[in-house]
C-alpha cells in the first residue's frame, strides 16, 4: 500500500496514561506545536521536571 501524506493542521484532544514516557513525548510534542498547548495530570517526576526546564530554555 502507498500513501500520501499532506502537511496539514491538526487539533484535538489526546488522553494518555499517566507514564513518564508519555509524559516526555507530550511535553516534546506540545513545545512543537503553533500555539497553545493544555497538559493536565501529567506525571511528576525530577526527569519531567528537568524536561520541562529543558523545553522553557530552548524558547519554547
């Protein structure tokens, strides 16, 4: 199967487990992302917190 993909605008809501893991890619994904990003429950941890600091250094 081939498949064509298009550069487009994407919006939404996305649920997830509370997981450190996940927890790295959303704060990833959202410091990506145009606009405004709403985390909540997300898991807390020294890791998240120093992505976190990461992220807010970089700019975002």
């Amino acid at each position: 199967m081939r498949a064509i993909i298009k550069p487009s605008a994407l919006s939404g809501k996305v649920f997830s487990p509370p997981s450190k893991s996940y927890a790295h890619r959303i704060l990833i994904c959202a410091a990506l992302a145009e606009g405004t990003s709403k985390i909540s429950n997300l898991a807390e941890s020294q890791d998240i917190l120093a992505t976190e600091d990461c992220i807010n250094a970089l700019g975002a």
